[in-house]
C-alpha cells in the first residue's frame, strides 16, 4: 500500500476535499507531515530486515553479528581505517580454512585493507628430494635463461629455492625455513587518470603519460579476487609494470578496463600495434633509446611511462593516456571520491571541458557561483585561468568534477581577490607553471584549497627534478584573509604577517629542507599565524605566532652561510603549542609537549642517571647529540613526482613512524593508520595462525 500524500489524500471524501481545497489546503499539509514519518517508519522497518544480514546491515550493528558467530572486536585503535564488515562476513570461512595460505591473505586483506600476498617459505626450501613425494618444480640452483623466475627473485612471487635461515622471520631477521610464513603487504594504492593528454617531448612523436612531462612508472590496476581460495598473482596487487611482464602479458595489462589504453588523434588503439621497448636514456642529454619506432607501430616503456609513435603518424599527432600511477594516500588531487569536500552552498555548477576556456567560465559567473572542469585534460594558454574575481559576500569555487583530476598550466600567475566577506576555493586541481596570488588590494575573506597539487619548483624536468626550486607556489599579500589547506601537495608559501594558515593532511614542500618552506614575502622575516596538524613541512619556517603543530614533521635545517637563526622559527613563543610533532633541533618555537627528538633524549637521559649517577654537562650533551643524530624523519623518496614521495621510511625511528598522540605516524600520511593496521593483523594471526608457525609481515612499497 501506498503512504504517500497523493495517495493518502484521495482517500478522503470528495466534500472534504474540497471544502480543504478552498480553505488553501491545510487538510493536505497535515496529511504531508504524517505521510513523512509513515516513509520514516517504513525506512525504519526495512532496515530492520537489511540488519539481519551482514552484507546490507548498518554499521552500528556490526560488532553484535560479529558477537554472535564469536569474532572477537579488535583493539579499536583505529575505527576510521576500515570497517569490520568483511572480516566479520568472512569469519566462518576463516575458521574452516584455519592456517592455510589463501585464508591468511583474505584475512590480511579485510583486516588491514591493503592489497596482500602470502608466501609459505617451506616451499622454498632447497631440500634433497624424497623419491616417494618428487617436487619438480623446486630446483636448487634456477635456470638463468628464465627472465620471470629471475626478475621474481626475493619478492612475493619467488618461486626459486633458498637454503635455510634460522633468524626468526617475526623480528624480520630470516624468511626461507619450515615454520615461516611471510606476508607481502602494498601499502601504496594504483590511482587511475583517465584519458589524460600525454605530454609532447619534441616535435618527433615522443611523449610522456604524466601531465607534468617527468617520468612515471605505470602501476597495475589490481584485478580483485572473487574467491578466498584464490591466492594473489601479480595482476591482483598494485605494483609497477616491468617491461618483460608487461611484453609477455600484454592482453592483461593494455585495453579497455585495464591498466593502460591509449588514443592517437581520438582513435582508440588497437593492441596488435603495442610494442614494449626500452625507451630510457642511455646517458644524460643523449637520445632515446630504440627510437624511431617505424609503420604504425607504438612503442610503450612503462617503467620511465614514455611513448614513441611510428613514422606513419603525423608529427603534431595527439596522444591521449589511460593508465595508473602509485601514491600513498587521498591527497593532492586524483580520481578518487571527493565530492564530500565540495562547498555545500555552491549547489549547481559551470561545467567545463577540454578544450573550453576555464577563465571564459569563470568570467561568466559575474562574481559568483562554481565552475567545475569535467575531465582530466591538460588546461594551458588561453584555456588556463588566470584570475578569480567574488564578489562582496560572495563565494566562488574552481573545482575538478568528482573523481577528475584537471592539470592547469598556468601561463601567467593566477591572481585571486574578492570583495568584503568573500571566499574563494579550489578543490582537486594539479597547477604548475606559475604561482597563486592573493593581492595586497584584496579584501578576500578566506582561501580554501582541498585536494590540490600546487607543484613543488612550479614544474618538473624529465627525471622529476624542480623547474625553479627557489620560487614559492602560493604568495598571500592580504593581510586580512585567511588560507585554509587541506588534503594537499603545495610548494613553498610566503604570507604576509597578519594572514592567518591552516594547513591540514598534507605536504608543504620546499624541495630541499634548507629552503624557505613558510616565511613572509621577503623570504626572509615572519610570515602570517601558522597553525598545522598531521602534516609534513619541507623547508624552513619563520612564523610570527606558530597556534598550533600537532602531530606534524618539520623536516628543516641550517646552511653554514645561512642568514637565519634557527630552522624553525616562531616570534611569539609564549603562546601557541607544539605536541607530538617532530622539531629540528635549536628551533624557536612554543611550548613543547612529548616532542621528538626532546622526548628520546629526556628519556634517555632519565634512563642513564635510575641508578643514581648523576651525568656532568658535557655527558648530556653527549647524549643529546647522539639522540638527534638518531631520530630524524627517513623518507623513501623526498622527490614529488616519484610513487613514494613523503612517505616514512621503513628505516624511520619509531619515535617517529608512532611518535603521533594516536600512536600513529607523523606527518601527512597520519590518516592512514598503518602502526594500527599493522597491530590489528598480528593481534588476528595470534588467533588464526597454526600452532608452530610464525609470520613475518614485508612491507613491498
């Protein structure tokens, strides 16, 4: 039966709806407000049944079918990684399949949500054989005209005998004895761009697949696994495509839906004229190699990510990409669900698309409302913004549709400035190029940007170094706005003093940590009140009044000729506060709470003098120079551009990599969780692991 208003107001006696007719229908207004809370109810209802079932009912109610089947609820020290919705749907069959192999990755999998692989190192032992149990496949010494058996070697996917090791594969000592089990772990994921402008090098066919015209390793889009009897292969994990894997299996990797596409001149192209080739360079400033590529064949390097189309193109032919790339978190722009971030007052939206103008769009807005770019193209010259005009009491957003990620090439500077309480956003956009600006005439109110990449050094050459290094990427003149920074990728700031930063989730990048990631506009004196949570700064930083670092890695020092005091430098020190943060030593700033290094070198201090030695001067200072040299932040790769760029090494200390008030890590991939998702897995293997075996958890990326 329906309950609707329609409905419910038929039901009624023609003279009574009309006599409610002429009295402006407060009968049919009453009969609305009881027709919602009916809908209410029968929402309500309905979802008391989608709650008897583990696939379809609310969150809440997970933990108690979990009771109920006996899943034990994991220690809860991150609620925010991943919901327990598998894990608990798959604990029966956990149980049935206690110890095995493929058990154990679909359990690393839900647990931590990270794409996993699990290797029993007994059948990579080199062992004489048994005449009665023969294992062919298993020979001491492999067979080197084998590329794939070589080029697996000491990953996940070794099939290659090892003799034994009698370390204990939990302290990552040993991995190939009887007892062990390793467990491989992706942490980085394989983020798509969808028909993305390659990047013309020269005028002789050759490109680029990133947008910003540097080298870039095409990852793998994981094909997901249907059945928990399914034990991971290389095309179920995100990782980097070789040139043999990807020429062997090349019907896997290249089409549509899969890990790479391309289109010339807008014509998809066809997999019969993909050849993989080499396409490196032999020695700095020399040409490609294997180049050129004749007829119309289209050479693919996927681990530099380059193209080179064959001599029966033309040579102003146009190349578009679909491929992957590796990175370690939602941030900076990508297509990836966003739309949570959009700014909830500016409802419709301006659409653009390549090859329309940006700034056309923005013009017509009169001053307010939203342009929203709907694709992943390649925005420059004329096409590219360079002004944002809002209105007094206005709002304007630039933003990249949901799950697009725009480059914008920026030709001149853009400038923003507003009238009286006017705000301004960007959101999910890569600029490079040039600078955003915020004028001293502006009387903008508040700059926003949320998942945006303003390209540390402007731009980058081919192997991903900074075009200008030097240079900042965002300069707030106005001293009256104040510039909100969240989920992004940014180069070095200068804000005049008076402005006010927060920055959030992200990294601040000045290409080198003796540049000037944060100062005022000279460069040089303080800048605006910084406030920073989970976030890392590259750079040096001088601040008039640092509110608030929580959480956050300052990864700054000294020049010998340099003309600052201290690497981080705060003029209001009685007030503002910085807790759980990593501070470069000597560094002038507020308050201290559990910081590092001070809190290693106060402990071990403590530590040294239990038994009642006192230490002299000169001993102290002996240790602290000792802790500091210890504990600094260790990234895989300080370079933006490369898959593993601001991500904590596995050699970090551990003051850092779970120095954060959550006992997670530092920095801007606090979010993550990995110090909990990690404990999580081995509190499950406590309970799911054989007797008499031990598990090793390898970190692949």
């Amino acid at each position: 039966m329906k309950f609707d208003v329609d409905h419910l107001y038929d039901l009624l006696p023609s003279v009574y709806r009309i006599r409610d007719g002429e009295q402006g229908e407060p009968l049919k207004a009453l009969l609305s407000v009881i027709a919602e809370q009916i809908a209410v109810l029968e929402e309500n209802l309905e979802q008391y049944y989608d709650d008897q079932f583990i696939e379809t009912c609310a969150e809440w109610v997970v933990p108690y079918i979990g009771d109920l089947i006996g899943n034990r609820t994991l220690h809860g020290v991150a609620p925010r990684v991943i919901s327990r919705r598998a894990e608990v749907a798959n604990t029966i069959a956990y149980r049935r399949r206690k110890g095995t192999a493929t058990m154990l990755e679909q359990l690393a999998r839900d647990v931590t949500g990270w794409p996993s692989r699990v290797v029993e190192y007994f059948q990579l032992l080199a062992t004489t054989q048994f005449m009665n149990h023969l294992r062919p496949h298993n020979h001491f010494a492999p067979d080197l005209r084998q590329w794939e058996t070589l080029e697996r070697l000491n990953t996940a996917f070794d099939t290659v005998a090892h003799t034994v090791e009698v370390r204990r594969i939990a302290s990552d000592g040993g991995r190939y004895n009887i007892p062990n089990i390793g467990i491989f772990i992706w942490r980085m994921g394989a983020y798509p761009l969808e028909w993305s402008p390659a990047v013309a090098f020269f005028a002789d066919r050759r490109f680029l697949f990133s947008p910003l015209g540097n080298n870039t390793p095409l990852f793998t889009d994981p094909v997901p696994e249907d059945y928990i009897t399914h034990l991971a292969e290389p095309i179920n994990v995100p990782m980097p495509i070789s040139r043999r894997v990807l020429d062997k299996y090349l019907n896997r990797y290249y089409g549509e839906g899969k890990s790479l596409y391309l289109r010339v001149d807008g014509v998809d192209t066809d997999i019969s004229r993909i050849i993989i080739c080499n396409l490196s360079t032999i020695l700095p400033g020399s040409d490609w190699a294997h180049t050129p590529v004749t007829g119309d064949s289209i050479a693919i390097d996927p681990e530099s990510g380059r193209i080179v189309l064959g001599t029966d193109y033309p040579v102003d032919a146009t190349v578009e990409a679909f491929y992957h790339y590796g990175f370690s978190a939602d941030m900076g722009g990508g297509e990836y669900e966003r739309a949570d971030s959009f700014d909830a007052t500016l409802q419709s939206a301006t659409s653009v698309h390549s090859p329309d103008s940006i700034q056309d769009a923005l013009d017509a807005l009169g001053g307010i409302g939203a342009v929203e770019v709907e694709n992943s193209g390649r925005y420059s010259g004329a096409t590219a913004p360079s002004s944002i005009i809002v209105n007094a009491d206005a709002r304007i957003e630039l933003r990249a549709a949901n799950e697009s990620r725009p480059s914008l090439v920026l030709p001149a500077e853009l400038v923003i400035t507003g009238g009286t309480n006017s705000r301004a956003s960007l959101n999910g956009l890569l600029i490079s190029e040039n600078q955003v600006r915020v004028p001293a005439d502006s009387d903008l109110e508040h700059l926003r940007l949320h998942h945006c990449t303003l390209v540390p050094g402007r731009s980058l050459d081919i192997e991903s170094e900074p075009g200008s290094p030097a240079l900042p990427c965002l300069v707030i003149e106005s001293p009256n706005v104040t510039v909100e920074i969240e989920q992004c990728i940014l180069g070095g700031l200068r804000v005049v003093e008076g402005a006010r930063v927060k920055i959030n989730n992200s990294i601040i990048d000045a290409t080198d940590e003796t540049s000037v990631a944060c100062a005022a506009l000279d460069g040089e004196a303080a800048g605006g009140v910084l406030e920073v949570e989970n976030s890392t700064i590259i750079g040096k930083v001088h601040t008039r009044r640092l509110e608030l670092a929580s959480n956050t890695i300052f990864k700054a020092a000294l020049l010998e000729t340099d003309s600052w005091t201290a690497p981080v430098i705060s003029e209001q020190k009685q007030s503002g506060c910085v807790r759980f943060s990593y501070v470069p030593p000597d560094s002038m700033v507020p308050r201290r709470y559990r910081c590092q290094p001070d809190l290693a070198i106060e402990k071990a201090i403590k530590d040294a003098e239990q038994y009642g030695v006192s230490l002299t001067d000169a001993e102290k200072q002996q240790i602290t120079n000792w802790i500091e040299r210890q504990i600094q932040p260790v990234f895989t790769d300080q370079r933006y551009g490369r898959p593993a760029y601001s991500q904590l090494a596995l050699s970090c200390p551990q003051e850092i990599t779970r120095g954060a008030d959550d006992e997670s890590e530092m920095g801007a991939f606090h979010d993550l969780y990995q110090p909990q998702r990690e404990t999580d897995l081995r509190v499950r293997l406590d309970e799911y692991l054989r007797y008499g075996l031990q598990a090793g958890i390898f970190y692949v990326n």
